[in-house]
C-alpha cells in the first residue's frame, strides 16, 4: 500500500459549492475509486487551499493508470474546474505528489 497526497486551490466563494458537490459524491466516480484501489480518501481545507489524502493499496501507478484512462475522471474534473484550480502531471494525467517529510505510525 503506498500513500498519495495532493494539493489544489479553491476559487473565491466556492467552499460551499465544493463541499456540496463531495456531499454528492456520484456512484460512478466512488466505483472507479474502488477499481482503482483508492482507500481511506480524504480531503482537507484550510482557507482557499485544498490538500487530498488517499491510501493506494495497489500501488500509486495502478490508481493513477485507472483514474487517466476513465470518461467519469474526465466528466468529474470538468464538473469541479469552476470551483477549483489544480495542476496535472502530464506524464501521470492525475495530480502531483506531494513529497512526504515526516510519518509516524
């Protein structure tokens, strides 16, 4: 199992709207999570800056192939591209990691 983290940006006045939309979470999109081996998922705030946190038990690679390669990534980043700002890592087609400096078990 390998961890993952990410970081984005929300636009002025979204919080309530991006919450709202994770409160609604579609089903399709929870699927792929799962085919991709996406566990313990969680996404943070902290003023306008957004950091996600996800457990990849098939490894980074696996979840990060799955996630690019799907319609309802693609469907769900458009949906999302009005309340936030992220950045894509051309050679994964998914977020930058983050670098891990600390952990404690």
């Amino acid at each position: 199992m390998e961890r993952f983290t990410w970081k984005a940006r929300l636009l002025p006045g979204a919080k309530d709207e991006y919450i709202r939309r994770h409160n609604e979470i579609w089903p399709e999109l929870t699927s792929l999570l799962n085919e991709a081996g996406i566990h313990n998922y969680s996404i943070w705030l902290a003023g306008d800056e957004i950091f996600g946190y996800y457990e990849a038990e098939q490894g980074i690679a696996h979840a990060a192939r799955v996630q690019a390669g799907s319609p309802v990534v693609d469907k769900w980043n458009d949906y999302m591209k009005d309340v936030m700002v992220f950045d894509f890592d051309p050679a994964t087609g998914t977020h930058y990691k983050l670098e891990q400096v600390f952990f404690h078990e």
